[in-house]
C-alpha cells in the first residue's frame, strides 16, 4: 500500500533492493503491489506484479489492496521461496496465508507506525480509543510473521512496547553514487525562480498531513526574504504560501539528486518518520538538514549535520533555519556526506540479506515468549 508510481521511500527501497538482489548469485526477487498493470513506468525501473486494488483519490497515485483470497493467490503463483510484506494491511494478511501455503518465511518490514498515524486520523478527543486499537491490531498482525524488522531502533521500541518481541532494526540506505554533492545544478534553481542569492529550502517526499508541510510554509512566511520553500511530492495536503513552490513529480532519482544537491538545506517537520530516507539522500547530497528531532529522523539528524528542532512550530523551524545559515555549513556538509556513506546501500543490503538467510538457513524458529504471544493474538476476542 506504500507503493506510488510518483517515487516514495518505500519504492526506492524496494526498486534498489531489487537491482542489487539480482546481482547476488543464486537469488531472484519480484515485486508485487496494488497496481492497474505490471508495466514498468518512470520512475519505476522494474516490472512488478499486479495486485487487485483500487485507486485512492487524491492520495498522490496510491490504491488500497483489496481480496484477501485473491491476493495471496497472486503471490503463490509466484513460488517464493520468502515473502516479505511492507504493508500491515490487507497484503500482510494475504502474505502470511500465501507463506503458509508455500511452507515458507514471511518476514513484516514496518514502515509506519500504526498508533500515530491512527492518532492523527481520530483527531484528540478520540486519539487515545484509537491508539490502543492500532497496538491492539499491530500485536495481531506482526504475531503471525516469522520476522518483524523496523527501519530505526524508535521503531523497534514502538514495536517492543506494543508486544511483539524479536523486532530486529534494520535501517534503510542510500545509493552515494547516485545521490552525491556534484549534482548540484545553477539551471535547475533558475527553473524554479530561485535567484542567485536566493536561500533555497528543499522537501522531498509525500504531501500528506503527518509531514506536517503547514509547519514549513508558515516559518518560511516568517522568515521571509530571501527564503524559499521548494515542496517536491505528491499527495492531498501540499504546503502553500508567498514563498512556497511545489514540485508535483520528479522523475527518478538521478532527477532527486539534483534538486537536493541543489538546494542551500533540507527540510522537514513530520513527526512520525520511521526513518528519515529523504534526509539521507539530501545528507548524500551534502546538503545539510534541519528537521524535527523525533522518531527515525531524530537518529540521523544531529547539529553534527545540520539541527534537529525539539518542538513542531513555525518559530521553533524558523529559528533553526535561521541558525542554521549563521553556522560555518562547510564542515556541516561534509559530515553529512560521511554520515550518508556509513549508510550506503552497499553495506545494509548485506544485512538484509543476512535476515533472509537466516530464515530460509535454519527453518523459521521462534522462541518460547514469541510462540505464547501468537496464541494469546490469536485467540478469539
């Protein structure tokens, strides 16, 4: 359900993970999401398979999974030999019952977390009712994989908190060669209507309310010349404002890199990041960042590379960005490249890969805690 044909995190994860399985002798890797067809499209780079689904409006190119049954037939007909679900939905139910079929390994990767993307949803009177369904569901679900992974250590804690034990942190990466600081480019910024001495703020990702893009547009307002605010994405809530631009689509990563490498910082307000992959690509770029210090972004972010901001309003994101071009940025840049290297794909795909053959190595063993946890998620309610 996190696949959009507009790009996204998940979808790079997913398209990289891809080209670099195909290189690992002995190993073979197929994507099946909710989709009209299974013909690759920018920025899309692999062929995928069609899951049935319906298109979700507004939502930037995103479809809801539909047909438990059916689902998990699709998946089946392909022979996996492992299966792994992005999504704690409709497919993660259909994974496991195609896991089950096959007699193989069904690992969860968690890419949201379920009890604050329900609390923003319920609104506050009823945040806390859905907070304790969405720990209730998500012990339910994870309880039926062999593996639960989480992009960041937050995550892991959430997933700890919630009872599901043995969630392994598995962060995501970064392609330096593609993301890197040479891709800056003067045309791009002058395409946009950045001046020369213009100090250019860059977003990049989905234009939803949990990113928090009002927070943005109203510091920017605030700070005023010569900033401005540059949102690249798709979805139902893009920022707005006097020094606000948004970017609908940016065909492919290469096209990314160059946005980011050519802005003066990286922005970000959500709160809910379970990792932060867009900041790691501006970091790539050597463009510092400033975003909320909470959840996955507060790991990779730190003065060292630019500013995490404790609170999520407009003052407190347009002091940090103020202070932040006050700063000497040179040796900023080139600790966020540094950092961005220790995070290359080329080192935590190996680790991925350690997890799949770990499971496929040794059967699917669960310890005695984990195996109690099942039966107690799965009694009736």
């Amino acid at each position: 359900m996190f696949w959009s044909p507009t790009g996204g995190g998940v979808g790079r994860y997913l398209r990289t993970k891809h080209a670099w399985l195909t290189r690992q002798p002995g190993w073979s890797h197929a994507i099946a999401v909710p989709s009209r067809d299974s013909r690759p499209r920018a920025p899309d780079s692999v062929p995928t398979v069609s899951l049935p689904s319906l298109p979700l409006p507004g939502s930037g190119g995103y479809r809801l999974p539909l047909r438990r049954r059916a689902i998990a037939d699709r998946l089946v007909a392909l022979e996996p030999d492992l299966i792994e679900a992005g999504d704690p939905y409709a497919i993660a139910w259909a994974a496991v019952d195609a896991a089950r079929r096959r007699g193989v390994p069904a690992v969860a990767y968690c890419h949201s977390n379920l009890e604050m993307m329900a609390r923003l949803v319920a609104g506050r009177r009823l945040a806390g009712t859905a907070g304790r369904a969405a720990r209730a569901y998500a012990r339910r679900v994870y309880a039926r994989f062999d593996a639960v992974l989480a992009p960041s250590a937050s995550m892991r804690r959430h997933l700890l908190e919630w009872g599901v034990p043995g969630a392994a942190c598995q962060p995501l990466g970064v392609d330096t060669a593609v993301f890197r600081p040479d891709r800056s480019d003067p045309a791009w910024r002058a395409r946009h209507g950045i001046a020369p001495g213009d100090r250019l703020l860059v977003y990049a990702g989905r234009l939803a309310a949990e990113k928090n893009l009002d927070v943005l547009a109203a510091a920017v307002d605030r700070l005023g010349a010569p900033y401005t605010l540059v949102a690249i994405g798709a979805g139902p809530r893009p920022p707005a404002g006097r020094r606000v631009r948004v970017v609908p689509f940016v065909a492919g990563p290469e096209a990314l890199a160059v946005a980011l490498a050519s802005a003066d910082a990286f922005v970000h307000a959500g709160d809910q990041e379970t990792f932060g992959l867009s900041a790691l690509e501006a970091m790539a770029c050597a463009t510092p960042v400033v975003a909320r210090a909470a959840e996955g972004l507060a790991e990779i972010v730190d003065d060292a590379v630019g500013i995490g901001v404790a609170t999520g309003t407009p003052q407190a994101f347009a002091e940090a960005i103020a202070a932040l071009f006050d700063r000497d940025l040179a040796p900023r840049r080139a600790a966020a490249r540094r950092r961005a290297e220790a995070h290359d794909w080329e080192r935590v795909l190996p680790s991925m890969l350690g997890h799949y053959r770990r499971l496929l190595g040794a059967g699917t063993p669960v310890d005695a805690a984990t195996e109690r946890m099942r039966a107690q998620a799965l009694e009736p309610q």
